[in-house]
C-alpha cells in the first residue's frame, strides 16, 4: 500500500498566496518543505500548476512589451515566473537594463550610431553590443549600412500602433519591437495587448465570475482558462459553493486523493470517468499513482 503523503499543517507567511504562481520544487527549497506538501496544498485550493498554464500566442505577446513586473500583475503570475518565461524563449527584457542606465552618453559618441557597427561602438566604449543597440533604436537611428540614418514615420505606419501586438507592427515594417515600443509611447499609445485584456474585463463579465464555470467564460472570450482562472483569483473570488459541485464536486476530500488512489477507483466513488479524474490530475500537475490500475 502506498504511504500517504502528509498535509502541511501550517503554510509559512506568504506561501499560499505564491501557489501556481511559482513553480513547486522552487518553493519547497525556499520554504525548506517537501515538493508533494507544497503540490498538494495547492491542489486542495485547486490551483494549476504554473507548468501548465497556457502561454498561448496572446499572452506569450505580452512577454516584452512591457516590465516582468507589469505583465506578471496582466497575467496573475510572480514577476519570476514572468522573467522565466521571457528568458526560456530568448526575448529580451523591455526597457533599459543596468549597464544602459549606467553609461552616460556623450555628443561625439552619439554620432556614433548608425556610422559605425553596434559591436565596435561597444568595443571602443566598453559597453555590450546590445547597449549600443537599444540606444541606437530609441533614437530612431538605423544600424550602420543601411541608407537612411533616422527613420521618419508615416502617418499610415504610426496609424498601426496600438491596434496591434508591438510584435507584429515590427515584423509588418521590419524593425525591432523595441523601436515600436519606444514610438508607441512617445505618442502616449497604450499597449494593445494590455488594454485588449483590460477592456474584455467589463462589469458583466466580473459579476459572472464565480458563478458559472470558469472553462464557459473563457470559451466566450477566446483565451485560455488559466488567464480566467488567474484574473479570478487575482481579484479574490471564490467559486460559490453551488457552482463548485457543479463542476465536478471536487471536494478537498476528492483532490486529496489525486495520486494517492489509481485514477479508475476515484472515478467509482465519485460517479464519473476515469478521463475526467486523469485531466483534473493533470491539470494540478499531480503524477498517477503507482498502484495498478484495477
């Protein structure tokens, strides 16, 4: 018979509110407890695992855009798990890094950029390539080589910002996302995928969440039930208790089991399919048990 796993008595400060925002294992070495104490006390609060929330192409757009902070706050995520995400794809943070605040530009060098290469300005400065760059691009200078020194805007292409993910304006006019930014907010334009997520936010929409299934509200607003699930928690709103059986009774009894017993047996006692109990399992990152399935 499998041992069972233990409940945390008692959350240290500041723990709970971390859960699904933080991966399990890095929590459990912070708080120096066992990774299945800290997955299961998320799971009797029916959190997802951060792994699994979905980071579709909208909220992936978001990456960059905007501080870790900023688009962790969107999201309903730790500012790490944000700068996780960024960093696994390869996108470059959003604004000036230390070493770019640090290097105080003088008059000859600025006449620099665009003259000679982003890799020898940086040599000659003792700065990297990519410092150079971002000063570069937000002053709407092109790389060396190109035939225009500036770029102007048309009012066509300024017309573009704000109605679409930075991303794609860049990619539509063949720049680099962070000159897009950078003349999007010059112009005072709001970000696009940001306000796009405040706006689907509207009173009816709130007042439903709680009361009908998250995975229906997210279906009607096109996004994923994670980012539902997040905006709903973020806000502290509990699902009525109605509401919580009719979405499979999942009661703190039941959850607790998840892992404990083969997916085939929790499916006899609660009355549903064993699909059912292996995609609730899964979406608390909760591994099967190892008894044989019966």
């Amino acid at each position: 018979m499998k041992k069972s796993i233990p409940i945390c008595s008692q959350l240290p400060r500041g723990l709970a509110r971390r859960l699904g925002k933080v991966a399990d294992q890095e929590l459990a070495e912070e708080f120096g407890l066992g990774v299945e104490c800290i997955r299961r006390e998320r799971a009797l609060r029916g959190i997802p695992d951060v792994s699994r929330l979905d980071w579709g192409k909208e909220q992936t757009a978001l990456l960059g855009t905007a501080s870790d902070e900023d688009v962790a706050r969107q999201l309903g995520l730790t500012k790490t798990a944000v700068f996780n995400q960024r960093k696994r794809r390869g996108i470059t943070p959003f604004g000036e890094s230390k070493e770019q605040k640090r290097h105080k530009w003088t008059a000859g060098q600025l006449r620099w950029l665009g003259k000679k290469s982003d890799r020898e300005i940086g040599a000659k400065l003792g700065i990297s390539e990519s410092t150079v760059g971002w000063k570069r691009r937000s002053l709407g200078i092109s790389s060396a080589g190109k035939s225009k020194s500036t770029r102007e805007w048309t009012k066509k292409e300024t017309a573009m910002l704000g109605k679409m993910p930075d991303t794609e304006v860049a990619k539509a006019l063949g720049l680099h996302r962070h000159q897009v930014a950078i003349k999007r907010l010059e112009l005072g334009i709001a970000n696009f995928v940001l306000k796009r997520d405040s706006d689907r936010w509207t009173t009816e929409i709130v007042a439903r969440l709680g009361n009908e299934p998250d995975g229906t509200i997210a279906s009607e607003l096109g996004v994923a039930r994670a980012v539902v699930v997040a905006y709903r928690q973020r806000h502290g709103i509990t699902l009525a208790a109605g509401r919580r059986g009719k979405q499979g009774a999942w009661s703190p009894k039941f959850v607790a089991k998840l892992g404990e017993v083969p997916d085939s047996q929790l499916a006899r006692e609660m009355g549903i399919s064993r699909q059912a109990v292996a995609q609730r399992r899964r979406s608390l990152g909760i591994p099967a048990s190892r008894e044989t399935e019966r």
